[in-house]
C-alpha cells in the first residue's frame, strides 16, 4: 500500500464517527523505521476517536497497523490533541 | 432483515421484495416456514421468509451502489403504527450505513468481499464472504474483533436502539466458539483430575465468558479471572469441599 492509500484508510474508518468530518486531518512524519500518520479532529470530537479506556484509538490503530507498506516501513498513528 | 408472509413461498418473496423495494438478485431468501394449505381451516399456515439484503462491493463499482441503495431506503415506506414503523426503519438505515461503512473499509484494506447482512430485533450479524479470510481476522480474531468494535461505535451512534454488531467470516465465530468449548472441557477435566489449579493463556473478554459460561454449571469447579486487559486470563481452580 501506498502513504496516500493508508491516508484514505484512516479518514474513511474515523470521518463516519465524528460529528466535524470536515475537520478531520491527517498529517505524515517518517524517519528510519516508521511512517508516522498524525490524526487530528475537532477538538469536540476526540473524545470519540480515542473512545472509553482508548478503546476506539486501539481498534484503528490495530487495522493500520496491519497494513504493509510499499516502502517497508512501519506503521504508526498518533492522535493530536 | 425483516420477515415477510404470504400463502405460498413465493407469494411471501414477492411481498417482501416489493416492501423493501429491492429486486430478487438483492436478497439472499431464507425460509422460515413453507406454509400448509392444510384441510378446511385445519392446519392452515402462512408460508414465512426472511430476506437478507447482500451488500457486493466490487473495487470500481462500489461508490455507485451506495449511492442508489440510500435513495432506496429513504424511499421505502413502513408498514406499521407510525412511530414504530420511523423507529425501525431509522435502525434499518443504520444496519444498511453500517454495512456500507464496513464495505469501504475493507475494499481500502486491499480485501475484495461480500458483505450479507443479517438483521433480527436486536443484533446485526454482518458475515464476510472474501478470498482472503486471514487477512480480515488477523491473529486470534485481532482484526475482526477491532474492526467489530468500531462497526458498534458506528452503529451506536446512527441507531436509535441499542443494536449488537457481529463480525463474521464465513463461520469464523462458530469455529472459534467450538474451539474454546472443547479448551473448557478439557481444561475442566485436567483440573478435577489433578485437582490443580490451570491458569489458560490470555483471551479477549468475550471468549473468557464464554469459558466461565461453560463451567458455570460444573459444580466442581470455579473460574476466576486475572490480569489486566489486554493480556487478562482465565483460572480454573477446582472448588473446595464446604463439609
């Protein structure tokens, strides 16, 4: 999979759970090992995605983080708040 | 999904069919009862269907069958008493938004699929049909078990009651449930036999329910459970003697 295509993953998983989809922005960071995707949502939101006991913000990044990317490195998410 | 009748199966089809404004390539029909013309008023019954909605996503054409189902369930009239009929029918909207919700994310994690929607009173079961099963389960259930998670937030949201989502892929569950049964028995039966306690490996709640749903009813033992998510596992001790 692509950056792009990991990018499109996550604002399809997390757009429908939040009541600002609009606002919903996803950032990219790499270094050595990792791709690092930085989620941010309305601050109304992030509640929702990272959900009782981060229970939401482990179910996404547990999908994403199955992803193999083209590039080889790993996968992760932060959530900005 | 709702349950249609008419005097034959076919009639009950056909009922069905024009209720949810659905053509018959769009359902899988399951039935429930074939009806009896039966002798006089003797016996008579109506003939009764279930008809499951299939959600097909192929990668180019997906988009365009989202869009027309949601014009369909708008369109589509209730039945019943008003506010009954609005109720269920926005629940009905949100097993339909849900499956697509579902149907986007899979085609994005590269997994082709058929998603066949099940719908009774309060639980959804939303069974996978896809070439690659393993990918969608991840290790021990991992990713369908999160992917169900989010479905259930989902359907939280946009349903008016509360709703239980399941996951299924091609009787993964049952295969599973199977599994952790036979693990009970047999772990029950070490335990009596050796009268040692056995600590198993670290499961997700709903598994470890199971197990202590297993061996509730064995009086000679009892189950506990230790740790803290995500690495929480079950202890089966055998009980003590209160005489």
């Amino acid at each position: 999979m692509t950056e792009a295509e990991v990018t499109n993953l996550i604002l399809t998983i997390v757009k429908p759970l939040v009541e600002n989809p609009d606002d919903v922005q996803v950032g990219q960071k790499q270094d050595d090992h990792y791709v690092y995707f930085e989620l941010s949502v309305n601050a109304d939101d992030i509640g929702r995605i990272i959900g009782k006991h981060g229970q939401v913000a482990q179910a996404i990044r547990t999908i994403i983080y199955g992803v193999r990317l083209a590039s080889s490195k790993r996968v992760r998410l932060n959530i900005l708040d | 999904m709702p349950i249609f009748t008419g005097k034959n199966v076919d009639q009950a089809v056909t009922n069905g069919l024009a209720t949810l404004k659905l053509e018959k390539s769009q359902v899988e029909i399951k039935i429930i009862n074939e009806g009896k013309s039966g002798f006089l008023f003797f016996g008579r019954q109506k003939a009764e269907v279930e008809l499951i909605e299939k959600i097909v996503t192929k990668k180019s054409t997906s988009k365009k069958i989202v869009d027309e189902k949601k014009e369909e369930n708008v369109v589509s009239k209730p039945l019943t008493a008003e506010e009954k009929a609005a109720r269920s029918q926005l629940n009905e909207k949100a097993v339909h938004d849900v499956g697509y919700y579902l149907a986007d994310i899979t085609e994005l994690m590269g997994i082709d699929t058929e998603i066949n929607v099940q719908f009774e009173r309060r639980q959804v079961t939303y069974d996978f049909n896809t070439s690659k099963q393993g990918l969608l389960i991840g290790k021990h259930g991992k990713s369908l078990n999160a992917l169900q998670y989010l479905a259930q937030v989902n359907m939280n949201q946009k349903a008016v009651s509360r709703m239980n989502v399941i996951l299924d892929v091609g009787g993964y569950r049952k295969r599973r449930e199977e599994t952790i049964e036979r693990l009970a028995i047999k772990v029950a039966k070490d335990v009596i036999r050796t009268g040692e306690t056995i600590q198993l490996d670290p499961m997700p709640a709903n598994e470890r329910k199971q197990i202590h749903f297993y061996l509730a009813r064995n009086s000679r033992i009892k189950t506990t459970s230790i740790g803290t998510e995500p690495k929480r596992s079950v202890v089966v001790a055998p009980k003590k003697k209160t005489h």
